[in-house]
C-alpha cells in the first residue's frame, strides 16, 4: 500500500459525557515521557485540574508542561466576570497553543476541555479548526472535553467517545480523590 | 443523607471496543501521584505494554509498581503453550492480585486486561466476583480491557465504555508512538 502513513502526528479527540477524557491525556503524557517525547498541555477551563493531578504532572517534568489558559478565564461562567472577558481569555489561550504548536519544541500538545470552550461559544469552531489545519505533521494534538463539535471530529484521526455507563454519584458516593479530581 | 459516603475505594471499570481504557488507567497513576498514593498495577495480557509505558510508568516510582503476569502468560493464544498453561498464569497472577490487594501497601490495583482474561476463558468470572467481594473498603480497583461482563458491571461503581468513533488504521495510518502504544 504506497499510502501507507508510517510516521505522522495524530489528532485525538477524547468526547464523550463519561470519565476518562483528560484522564487519558494524562496516560498519553506518561507514555510519550518512556519515548523521552515532549509533551505540552493547554489547559482552556482554568481551575479545572486538582492539585494533585498538577502535582502529578511535576513528576514528568520536564518532558510534560502545563500551560494554564489566559487570565481571567476562571471556570465555566460561574463567576461575576463578564463575557467578553471570557472570550478573550480563551481567544488568547488558543493563540498561545497555536505558537507552542508552532514552536518545534513539542511532539505532543493536548488542549485540554478546548470542546467546551467551543461549545459554550467563548471559541469560534472556526478559529479551532484553522489551528488544526496549521498543524505540523509530526506533531499530534490531544483534544479533550466533551461535545465535539462534527466537523472537529471530521478532521480528526483518532475519536473515542468516553461513554457513562455507571456512576457511582447515583448511588450516593461522593467524587473520591485518586480516582474522580 | 444518612448514606453519603464520603471516602471509599470505588470499582472502576474501563471497558469498550475504543481508545483509553490502560490510558486512562495510566492517568489515574499520575493523578495518585499526585496525593502520594501508592498504586500497584498488576498486567493480565504480558506483553501488552511497550517500553514507552514501562519506562514512563517507572517516573512514578516508587508511588507506582508495575507487575507482569505470571510466568507463561505470553500474548492472547498466539503461541504454542497450551491452553492449561495460559488457564494456570492467569490463576496465579489473580493469585498475586489478591495478595497485593490485601496487603495494604496500595490506594489503587490495576488489573490491566482482566476484562480480556475473563472473556476469552482464562479465568473464571467467578473467581474475580470473589475477589471483589474481598477488597478492603478504602482500597480502589481499575478493572481494564473490552468486554466486560454484565455481572462485572453490575458490581463495579464506576463504569465507561471507551467507544470508538474513529480510528486512523481505517485510513492506513499505522500506530503511532506515544498515541496508541
């Protein structure tokens, strides 16, 4: 087969309302660091990560970096800041991923919750998928949150969809550190 | 409410035919690292992991130790070892999973491909149901690998199904290091 892609950048979308999506991303960056590959992370909803994943992440260093998103961009709307500023965080934090892509420094780069940040409109699907479209061949981008948008995963290479099929919210049992933040 | 569990050792089941499921397991361990919790992973399918994961997993030592399964237990069936041979590695390495499950040294046990053991005949569902009658109740438990079985569900707390939306194989591109091993 002539069109055989040996060696190539992947982009991954991790969607879906189940667990797992960052969770992985963070599994992809323990595996790239055995590969001594570098890995960088945007983070698109401030406030999103516990300490102990943060934590965590340091022990990669330096081959894993996290990049928490522009200022002022601080949870999903539940605070008193104005839209617009929301707006402009995320605007400036997809900039940003955009010159770390670009900077020859990473193979792979997540953006961590970027469907949200789209889907709750602070993101112009438009400007994301120009991004994709800059993308340097062998880098992969990781892609997480839920509700990918369709044409995202149009362009995608690699799409799971974490599904919830049990959740033990239901029965009562509180988020438990380790396994839920 | 009276029954609000505030702290507990959960079954996470990781199950599907998609992405994500030892992943997002390896994500867990850097979360856990995070809190300093220790983590032993226990390998049902030996030979499943690369060096990438093998040597990114031993950053997080010593928080995280990694243990193969039992001597034999080489691949799915695609050697020439009798069948009994594989029957006994994988009774011996839930064996093992026991004894380290009960030591207390652990916040979280891995069994990576378990689900995949079960289903292809090598243990008996019966004998993991025992074992998870058996877990400590502040100890955590990820059970990974597609087909888990309905009364595995039904046991565990915390169930995702890792669904494929995409792959890059449909479109020949090979598997890419540091994404899909």
């Amino acid at each position: 087969m002539a069109d055989v892609k040996k060696k190539t950048g992947l982009i991954v979308v991790n969607t879906g309302d189940g667990k797992g999506k960052t969770t992985a991303a963070l599994g992809i960056c323990v595996r790239a660091v055995g590969y001594d590959m570098k890995v960088a992370i945007v983070q698109f909803i401030k406030g999103s990560w516990h300490y102990g994943e943060i934590d965590g992440i340091k022990r990669l260093a330096p081959n894993v970096e996290l990049f928490t998103g522009g200022k002022g961009f601080v949870g999903i709307m539940d605070d008193n800041l104005p839209r617009e500023e929301h707006e402009k965080a995320a605007r400036s934090t997809l900039e940003y991923a955009k010159e770390l892509m670009l900077s020859g420094k990473y193979d792979i780069l997540v953006l961590d919750e970027l469907n949200v940040a789209v889907s709750i409109g602070l993101l112009k699907l438009k400007d994301v998928l120009d991004l994709l479209d800059k993308k340097p061949e062998l880098l992969s981008l990781v892609i997480t949150g839920r509700g990918a948008q369709d044409k995202l995963i149009e362009k995608a290479d690699l799409v799971t969809e974490m599904k919830e099929i049990k959740h033990p919210y239901r029965k009562g049992i509180l988020a438990q550190k380790g396994i839920d933040y």
